[in-house]
C-alpha cells in the first residue's frame, strides 16, 4: 500500500510538473511572438533611419553645392562692380 500511495503522489508530482512546463512553453511561445514584433518594428525603424540619414547626405551636399554657387557669384559681382567702378572714373 506504502510503494501504491508513493506512486500515486509521484504520478501528481509528474502531473503538476507537466502543467507548469506546458505553461511554461506557452509563455515561451508568446514571448517568441513579441520578439517577433519588435525585431520587424525595430527593422522598420532602422530603415527609417538610414532613409532620414540618406535624405540628410542629400541635403548636406546640396547646401554646399548652394553655398559653393553664392560665392561664385559673389565673386562675380565683386568682379562687375569693380569693373563698373574702374569704368566710372
């Protein structure tokens, strides 16, 4: 009777152990799952960013190319109004 009510307690023992490793799985299974979802939103954001930092390379070559042009034509208009000016005297 001793080694039948030991079995018995150890088949629960089985029993309860299954149960906490079956919601112990479920539980891996829904970490799993938001994993997922935040390595696809952190992939998305990282290609936002290298989108922003494209459009910002971008930009920053057209502003120098911008600055380059004003002083080109500053120096052109210095150069006219020098010329003028000589032409004047």
């Amino acid at each position: 009777q001793s080694a039948r009510d030991g079995l018995r307690e150890a088949k629960r023992g089985f029993a309860d152990k299954d149960v906490t490793l079956g919601t112990a799985e479920g539980e891996i299974t829904v970490l799993k799952r938001e994993l997922a979802v935040k390595e696809t939103s952190l992939q998305a954001a990282l290609r936002d960013v290298a989108t922003v930092r494209s459009d910002l390379s971008a930009k920053d070559e057209a502003l120098r190319i911008a600055e380059r042009d004003r002083a080109s034509l500053r120096r052109e208009l210095e150069a006219r109004d020098s010329a003028l000016a000589g032409a004047t005297k």
